[in-house]
C-alpha cells in the first residue's frame, strides 16, 4: 500500500533489468523473499538491511547486472521516500503537535467517554472508514496512529482490539472505494461508469470492513496480545498545561486534509476539466502533500498556541517529532525499492503471461490475476492497473452492474495478503512494534480477509444485479 505517485513510477515499469525466463524469475522471487525473512527472523538483522540484501539476491538469483539490481532498489526507495516519507514526517510533526498540546488527550478522553468497552473497535471502523475515504492509506495511518495508540493505552485494550479496526477500515477504502487511485485508473480501463462503481463498492466495504474489522480483532488480539509501543505513543507533556484545545478545533485540524482531499476527489468528478481554474486550486491544495503541510501549519495556532506555546516551543516540538521515524523511513523506503526491484525483473508481465490461458468466469479471474500481482510485487495499484489492463476486452460487452462489479473483483484482489514485499506491511509492523511473524498473523491475515470476503459479496452481486 503506497502513495499514488510511488505507485504510478512502478506501474510504468521500464524495460526488464533481466532476460530470465520464468522458470528462473519465479525461483529468484521465492529466494528473495526468503532471504528477507531468514535474516530478520533467524539472524535478528534490521529489516532495513534485510530489505537491502534481499533486493540484491533477488536480482543476482535472476541473473540481472549487479549495477541495474543496484538502481531499481535505489530508484525505489529514493521514490517511496519522497511519496511516502514526506507524508510520514508531517503526519509526525501533527502527531507531536497533537501530543504536546493535549490535544489528542481531548480527542481520546472524549472518544473513550462517549464509546468505551465493547463498542469502542466499531468506534473505531467507523472513523478509519471515515477518514480513510479521500485518503491515502500512509495518510490516513499518520493521521489515526496517535488517537489508536493513546486509546488502547488509555482504555487498557489489547492493539490488535483497536489498531486492527482502523487498518480494516483504511484497507477497504483503498482498495474498493473511488477516488483512489487503484480504482479510479481500473475504472478508466473496463470503461465502467463511476457512480455505479462508487454505489456498489459501498454496499461491499460495509459487510467486509465489519468482518475484517471489528469481528476479526477479537481473535487477533488473542494471537497477537500486545501493548501499544511506549516508543510510539504520544507522551503527555512533561509540564502542566494551563488549558489545551477545544475538542471541535483538534478534531478539525485533523480532518482538514481529509476535507481539502475529498474536495479535490469531488471537484475532479464533477468538473473534470484540467484548464478549469477552480479544478486546478484544488488539485494543489488537495493534494497530500500540501493538505497535510496545512494541517501541520494551522496545527501550530489551534493545537501548539491554543495551549500558551511559544515560538520556540514549537520550534522544539517540530524537531523532537522527526527522530523516532527515522527507522520507520528507512525500512519503509527499503520495502518501496524491493517493490521496485521486482516490478523492474518483469514479475507482473511473467504472471500476465501465466495468466493468459485461464478458462474461468471474468470476475473470478480478474481477481486471481490482481492476486497473483500483489503477491509478487506488494503494489496494490501495480495489481489493480496490471489486472485491469489484462481483463479490459472482457468488460466490452457487460451490463454496467457488471462492468462496476469487475472494477471490484480487481481491486479486492490487489489487497491480498500483503508481506514482506509491500512497503505498507513494514508501516504497519513498525508503527505497532510488532515482529515479523506477528505482523502476518494480523496485518497480513486481515488483508486476506478482507480480499475474500469482498469477492464473495461481489461474486452474489452478481447473481442479484
């Protein structure tokens, strides 16, 4: 799960840095991935430079020229950090800002105020699912860490109760909901029209994120019973305040990029004209770059004034909040350049390949080809665009139910259990504190979950439309 523009650099894939047939290609993913999880798993390696080894191997084992290996994974990681670290470190610098002010205190007192004990991972669905509707999914995890984090602590719950809810609703915004990218560009391949898309990937997302959500923490918890990580939460400031933010002015610091996102998602819909004046303003201000930096800056007068800071001290605060995620880059980037360096080997071309001479029903196989593209290069939107490509002479001649219902069979497939090859399982691990294992036992198992529930919710559409 990355960002649109990480994401469209890998899906214009340039020329294969190797010639290796299939048989060798496919033997050089397996040796990859392998080498990754032996050395953090059985060496205790830093996944960073797990990530590093593994991506050379991969391109050794697959007889790519060292020097090509050597500039798909910087490409990758130089690009994933520029998509995806940018992001990160504003979504810090508001985390902070949220912290040191009281703010997110306010956020979490309120929230555990108004739904504590068993309805608090439906509360929490419901704002992921919320936020995560205009928002990249790095975004929207920058945005929910904070309050997901304080909130288990606060209220004593398990992580996986509280943080997998959260996931589950960001995931299935990603993967199904217009106007992400992935299904906006699968929207544009099959030709469906994107109201009916829109309608029909709601009536998905909301049985699918209640099953993947909050159903299926209960028994990630059990699985995987942690604490949230003292390293990553938000701690209380060190002094008293006098007064922190109101609750209306933190909670609208916090969805202000959502709304300036989803004015540029609405405003591209209906207006969709790029020399409109109005369409090129929120093209600027809603995008994720300059929607979080505004949230940062207007952060800085409702959350860091609001509670008597200074100039300096919020000086100090912005620069204390870039050390802790100095790991979490690192291993991020690492993940986007292994993605990278195995999109560059021709890993989605040789599943194409592979797929080319599947007799099964449209629906079906559009999900199987997204899937085996997820599992190969960790994109979701590589997947959904590879895929969309592949099935698009099929959609020619269906009812537009049907079409839209394909636009979805695409995207669920491109959620498909996400490892170690996909930048966002490193996200995820890091932000929770949680190992290798632990982090497929829920991030990874939740993905699966969500994939196949909404196939079959979209597969019995289809019999009903």
């Amino acid at each position: 799960m990355t960002s649109l523009s990480v994401e469209m650099l890998a899906a214009d894939a340039v020329e294969p840095i190797t010639s290796a047939g299939n048989a060798q290609l496919g033997i050089a993913v397996l040796a990859g991935i392998a080498v990754i999880v032996l050395l953090i798993t059985k060496f205790k390696l830093h996944a960073f430079l797990a990530l590093t080894i593994g991506s050379l191997a991969l391109g050794s084992f697959a007889g790519a020229a060292p020097a090509k290996t050597i500039a798909s994974f910087t490409t990758g990681l130089g690009s994933t950090v520029a998509g995806v670290g940018v992001l990160i470190a504003l979504g810090a610098i508001l985390g902070k800002l949220l912290a040191d002010s009281g703010g997110a205190d306010q956020i979490v007192d309120t929230i555990l105020a108004k739904a504590g004990g068993r309805a608090m991972p439906w509360a929490m669905v419901l704002i992921a699912s919320i936020i995560g509707l205009p928002l990249f999914f790095e975004v929207g995890i920058v945005l929910l860490i904070p309050v997901v984090l304080l909130v288990a602590k606060r209220g004593n719950y398990s992580l996986m109760r509280i943080g997998i809810p959260a996931l589950a609703g960001l995931s299935v915004m990603h993967g199904l909901i217009p106007p992400h990218p992935g299904p906006l560009v699968a929207i544009d391949a099959l030709g469906a029209n994107l109201g009916v898309t829109l309608a029909l990937g709601v009536l998905v997302a909301i049985p699918t994120v209640i099953i993947a959500g909050p159903v299926f923490s209960r028994y990630a918890a059990r699985w995987v019973d942690i604490k949230a990580p003292e390293k990553m939460i938000p701690q209380r400031p060190s002094e008293d305040l006098e007064r922190r933010p109101s609750f209306g002015a933190t909670l609208a610091t916090i969805l202000l990029p959502v709304v300036l996102m989803l004015a540029k998602a609405l405003v591209d819909i209906v207006v969709d004209n790029p020399e409109n004046h109005v369409q090129r303003v929120t093209d600027v201000i809603g995008s994720p770059l300059i929607a979080l930096l505004a949230a940062v800056i207007v952060g800085m007068f409702t959350l860091g004034r609001a509670a008597g800071f200074s100039k300096g001290r919020l000086s100090v605060t912005v620069e204390k909040s870039l050390a802790p995620i100095a790991g979490v880059l690192l291993i991020v980037g690492a993940g986007g350049g292994f993605k990278q360096t195995l999109i560059d080997a021709g890993v989605g071309q040789m599943i194409m390949d592979f797929s080319k001479d599947w007799s099964i029903p449209a629906l079906l196989l559009g999900w199987l080809i997204a899937v085996a593209i997820r599992l190969a290069t960790g994109s979701a939107t590589v997947a959904t665009i590879s895929a969309a490509g592949l099935v698009a002479p099929l959609a020619a001649d269906m009812s537009t139910s049907h079409a839209a219902l394909l636009v979805l069979a695409v995207g669920a497939g491109s959620l498909f259990f996400s490892h170690v090859n996909d930048a966002g399982f490193w996200l995820v691990k890091e932000y929770f504190g949680m190992s290798v294992g632990q982090t497929v036992k829920t991030w990874s198992v939740m993905e699966t979950i969500i994939s196949v529930v909404s196939l079959a919710f979209i597969l019995l559409l289809s019999l009903v439309l």
